[in-house]
C-alpha cells in the first residue's frame, strides 16, 4: 500500500513525444484506472512507472520515494501483463513462486504464500498444472496470483481482460474489484474499456494524446466531463453532439440552437462564450424522451428501432439531416418515418466551446 | 460419392508414401552400399559394384576389414579426438553464442546493432579466405596449460576447438530465436527481480530447445568434418581427427574396404548423436509449445 506521484512525467521514442506532461496522484489503497484510446500512451505510461521503460522527463515517487532509476523489481511493484506473461516451462505452484525462488525465500514461507494466493483466487487445484493445459480465465488468475504473492506496494494491470471472451471477462472484472477490496493495495488498472473503467475504479483517469484530459470519480466524469473528449468518451451509447449556435450568454446560462433545436438554455459551468459563435451540445441518450405533450424541443423523423429488452433505442434523424440516439428506458415501437418531437432536461445537457 | 472420395485419398496417400520412400532410398543406399562393402574383400567389392549385389551381405562376408583397419591406422584415437573436440566445441559454442545472442536482443548497449551487423557480414566470408591470417594468429598465440606457459597453439585440441566456438551462424539462430521469444517473459521475469543471468538461466534457456538442437547439429556437422584446418594446424598423430585419419587408406594401394569400414566406424558417432538429440528435439517442442 503507498502513494504514488506522477510530476511533469514525459517519454519520447526519439523526436517523437508520446506522453506529453502527466501529473497524476494516487492515494494510498486507491483504484485507478487509465482510460483512453488506442495509442494515447496507456501502456507507455504504465510501463514507466513499472520502470520498464525509462522516464524521459518528470518525478515518479512510490510511497514517498523518488524511484524515477530504480529497477522494476526495486519499486515494490508487481505487474499482470495483456497477454498473462506466465513461463510455460513452469507449473502453476512454480509460476506463482517464481519472485519467491528467485529471491531466495525460504521453502515453508514460499508454499504458505503460494496456498494463500491459490486460496484467494481459488486455485488450489490447478497448482501443479501445466500453463498450457489451464484456459485464458485460468492463466490469468496465475499472472495475478504471481503478483499478490509479492506483496507489492502497488498493482499494475495492463488490459488483463482483453484477451477473455465477455462472460469470463465480467467475472474476472468481478474478481480483481474484489481482490482490491481484500487487499486494500493501491492499484493501476490499464484499459480501453469503459465499462472496465466506470466499475472498478475509485477514480478514472482520461487520457488522450499523451495527455490527461480529466481525471476523478467515475459519475463525476460521466455527469460532469470537462470537455468534448471526455464526454464522448466516457457513457454507452456515446452522448449525442450536437452543432449549435450562441444567441445569449448569462450569469450562469447559455442559450443555444440549431435548425432541429429551439432554444434552450443550458447551464455555462464557468466556460466562455460569446453571442454568435458556434459551439456544441452534448446531451446523453439516456436523457432525450419523446414529448407526450407540447411540441418538444428536437424535431426528427425515426429512422430505425432497436430493442435491446432493458431499453429501446430509437436512431433518429433531425429536421437538419444530423443523426442523433435516444435510449428509452421502456419497450416503445415507432414505425421508421414516424415524426418525433423530444425533450431533455437542460440540466443534463452539456455545452462545449469546441467544434467536433 | 463417399467411396470415390476416400479411394481417392487412399490413392494419394500411397502415391505420397511412394515418393517419401523413393527419397528414403536415395539418401540410404549409400550407406547401405557403405556398411555391405565394408564386410567383402576388395576383389568382390569391386564386382559387386556393377549390379545390385553392391547393397546385399552376399559372397564372402568377414570383419577382416575392420581388423586391417585398425591396424594400419589409430581409428580409435582419431574417433575419440573426433568425438572430444566436436562434443566440447559444441557445447561451448551453445554457451557463448546464446550468450552473445541474450546480450544483443535483451540488454540495452550503445554499438549493439553495428556489432551484430559486422557479426553477420562474416557470415559470408569462406573459411578458405582467412585459414592463413588464421593460422598465422594461432602459432603465436600464448597459452597456459598443465605443463606451464608456450607460445604457439599447433598440435592441440585448444587449437581446433576455440576458434571455431564463436560463429556467425549460431548467433544469428539465437538472434533470431530470441526475438520471437514473448517480450513479456522478460519483462515479468524483471520485474518479479531476475538478474539477466537469471533470466537467461531460468526462462530463455529452457524455452530455447529448438533453437539449442539446431544449432547444435548444425555445429556437430561442421565439427565432424573438419578436414582443411586440422590439416594445416595438427601434424602430430594423437591429435588428428577423423577426416584427417581418411588419408591413411590413400597411400599406394587404395584398400577400399578398410575404406568402408573405416567410414562405418566414423559414422557410429554421428548416428548417435543425431539419435539423442531427436528424442531432446521432440521432447523440448512438446513441453515448451507456447500456445495462446
Ligand atoms: N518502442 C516504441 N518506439 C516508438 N514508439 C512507440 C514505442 N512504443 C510505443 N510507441 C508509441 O507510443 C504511443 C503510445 O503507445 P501505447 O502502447 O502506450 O498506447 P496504448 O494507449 O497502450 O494503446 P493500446 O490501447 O492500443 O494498447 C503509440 O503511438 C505508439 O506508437
Ligand atoms: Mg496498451
């Protein structure tokens, strides 16, 4: 368990900068998970702070301790790589124990560690097999127990789920929530999986281009993105945007709208605008209902229904030819062509001085 | 329609096993032509050659051969020279090369790349183009041995083992070799505080069976048939190896069937060897398959 500091953190292969300045701070025991799309430095960054990869630039303090030359095995680390990294040529019991012999730890101690991380990720009936006779699930579950039998400091996961199919990949998620909150260990959990991402973590960070785009709770992000990115990113299906254009500009208010769009004033959150300018409106699916009465705020006609059971979701095209998603919360069939009027509750929507 | 078919395949598994055997036979015959004369004596050796008794144990069958063999020259001494020298050049020459490969694909060095380029250039250089230099260079270098320090390398093993260990060849297999290796492996291995010896000791090494037999047989069948340097390096006896050995059964009159012989006797080693390392090459394939 420790703290971990990340100040002015850089890496360039050559004259290419891949991680452009990252300050992170993880707190003792905290879950967080790096998010973001492929290639924006994820794994980059983990590897830095495992200390396979060099620091080009910046401080990476564990547990108070600058640790920016030490090697890996010295930085009370342990690591679960994508693709598991267990030795073939080794059993279970000698996978999990392969830290423990190398450091000359002695026998009795080695095999109490080795029964507690089986018995935690409940193994004990695999120990003497073979890598290659044990599933992807199972693999996995060795490539954790080889790091808990460390007792790290800190846990890296670099998208260890990636490589298991949907059902084992929601248990596995399951299990390594659960571990942390048996463990209590600061971990830093690596994925391009949102859902990943909003259900383990104590708190998201959003990373794009090398960069953080924003870091905090997970229904902070959701509810509260601190620009387009993070907004789109982040909430399945993704928020709807939407071009629009500023008439007003209050206190704490933006009024906006477009072809398909009256009016609608929407809370500023201390970004600027000014009258004019063109902007976009984000508005999540699952907070667009079609208006029972009144004419409604959007004007489209629906292209398509899906029914997904728990939601419906309606594809629908606006009066200006732009696309947008509805997410019912109930089954509701509308014939394609149908005209819709909908409704949102300006407080859930979300206004971006960017353009897409 | 399913009798059609699987006459079909029927035919063409023994049109296969026709051609697998056909080449079977090319690459046996002459050693079944080899292991039949070395029991005739020469008369019958030679008149057998023009028909198809070449590869039968017909006519007059003795060991008479092998006991001529052995004395008209020291078989057991060059087989055993043979066998020391190209057991421990290989040995060494998979020690150092997979060390030199380790270093070039896992460690971080400046220059790395242009050494291991210059390494594969010699690829491409005869051994006839650098026998002399090479020659030149042993006959002065120093050695320390039991009976004290000299000058000079000839008439050694040391001189027919050491500078054949290093190749470009075998470093270029392990180069190769270790790159496909999963980087992971390694990394894990790091971070879980393997030292690089560790490493290659506990994880590459035991993933290399493949690459170990063959480079090592690769080695042995350079090793065992050494001829041109021994021949220049080593004029005494008891060093000689067994190519160097045929020429004994050159002189005046050609005895083919001591030549026979002789070549079934130094073939014994070479079987041996290919026998072993099999069994190690289909046992090191099945435990480390790395399977996703
Ligand atoms: N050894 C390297 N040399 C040069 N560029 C590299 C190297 N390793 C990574 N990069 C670059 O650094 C960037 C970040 O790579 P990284 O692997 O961290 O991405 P990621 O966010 O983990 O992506 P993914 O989700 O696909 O795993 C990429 O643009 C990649 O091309
Ligand atoms: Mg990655």
């Amino acid at each position: 368990m420790a703290t971990v500091k990340l100040r002015g953190i850089r890496k360039s292969y050559g004259p290419v900068e891949v991680i452009k300045g990252v300050d992170i701070d993880i707190n003792d025991g905290e879950f967080v998970v790096f998010v973001g799309p492929s290639g924006c430095g994820k794994s980059t960054l983990l590897r830095m702070i495992a200390g396979l990869e060099d620091i080009t630039r910046g401080t990476l303090e564990i547990d108070g301790k600058r640790v920016n030359d030490l090697e890996p095995s010295k930085r009370g680390i342990a690591m679960v790589f994508q693709t598991y990294a267990i030795f073939p040529h080794m059993s279970v019991r000698e996978n999990v124990a392969f830290g423990l012999t190398i450091n000359g730890v002695g026998k009795a101690e080695k095999e109490a560690k080795v029964a507690e991380a089986a018995r935690i990720l409940q193994m004990e009936h695999l120990l003497d097999r073979r890598p290659s006779a044990l599933s992807g699930g199972q693999r996995q579950r060795v490539a954790i127990g080889r790091a808990i039998v460390r007792d790290p400091k800190v846990f890296l996961f670099d998208e260890p789920l990636s490589n298991l199919d949907a059902a084992l990949r929601m248990d596995m998620r399951m299990e390594i929530g659960k571990l942390h909150q048996d463990l209590g260990a600061s971990m830093i959990y690596v994925t391009h999986d949102q859902v990943e991402a909003m259900t383990l973590a104590d708190r998201i960070v959003v990373l794009k281009d090398g960069q953080v785009m924003q870091a905090g709770a997970p229904m902070d992000l959701y509810h509260e993105p601190a620009n387009l990115f993070v907004a789109g990113f982040l909430g399945a299906p993704s928020m709807n945007f939407m071009d629009v254009r500023v008439s007003e500009v209050t206190e704490s208010n933006v009024t906006v709208s477009n072809g398909a769009l009256d009016p609608v004033a929407v809370p500023r959150k201390g970004r600027d605008f000014t009258p004019g300018q063109q902007a976009t409106l984000g508005v999540r699916p699952q907070y667009l209902s079609p208006a029972e009465t009144g004419r409604g705020m959007l004007h489209g006609r629906v292209a398509l229904t899906e029914r997904l059971g728990s939601e419906t979701v309606l594809d629908i095209t606006l009066k200006d030819g732009s696309k947008l998603i509805a997410a019912l919360g109930e089954d509701r069939i509308l014939a394609p062509g149908t005209e819709v009027n909908l409704n949102f509750d300006p407080g859930q929507a979300h206004v971006f001085p960017e353009q897409r | 329609m399913a009798a059609i078919s699987s006459d079909n395949h029927g035919l063409r598994l023994v049109v296969r096993y026709a051609v697998l055997t056909l080449i079977a036979a090319i690459f046996i015959f002459p050693l079944v032509f080899m292991v039949m004369s070395s029991f005739k004596p020469d008369l019958q050796l030679l008149r057998d050659t023009s028909s198809f008794r070449a590869f039968l144990p017909v006519g007059d069958l003795s060991l008479d051969n092998y006991r001529d063999a052995f004395t008209r020259a020291p078989v057991a001494t060059f087989v055993f020279n043979s066998v020391l020298v190209t057991g421990l050049t290989v040995l060494l020459s998979l020690l150092f090369c997979s060390l030199a490969a380790f270093s070039f694909v896992f460690l971080n060095w400046t220059g790395r790349s242009v050494l291991l380029s210059v390494i594969l250039a010699t690829l491409i250089v005869p051994f006839e183009t650098i026998a002399i230099p090479l020659l030149l260079l042993v006959s002065k270098l120093p050695w320390i041995g039991l009976d004290g320090f000299q000058i000079g390398w000839l008439n050694s093993y040391r001189v027919q083992i050491i500078p054949w260990i290093a190749d470009g060849l075998t470093i270029f297999l392990f180069v190769q070799y270790f790159k496909d290796l999963p980087k992971e492996l390694i990394e894990a291995s790091r971070v879980e505080g393997a030292s690089w010896w560790q490493i290659y000791r506990k994880v590459v090494m035991p993933l290399s069976g493949p690459v170990l037999a063959t480079a090592a047989i690769l080695k042995f069948l350079v090793m065992y048939n050494q001829y041109l340097w021994p021949l220049i390096v080593v004029q005494q006896e008891s060093y000689r190896p067994v190519m160097v050995g045929l020429q004994y059964f050159f002189q005046l009159d050609t005895a083919w069937g001591e030549i026979m012989a002789y070549l079934t006797v130094i073939t014994v080693p070479v079987l041996a060897f290919y026998l072993v390392l099999q069994r190690a090459f289909i046992a090191s394939i099945a435990s480390t398959g790395v399977k996703g």
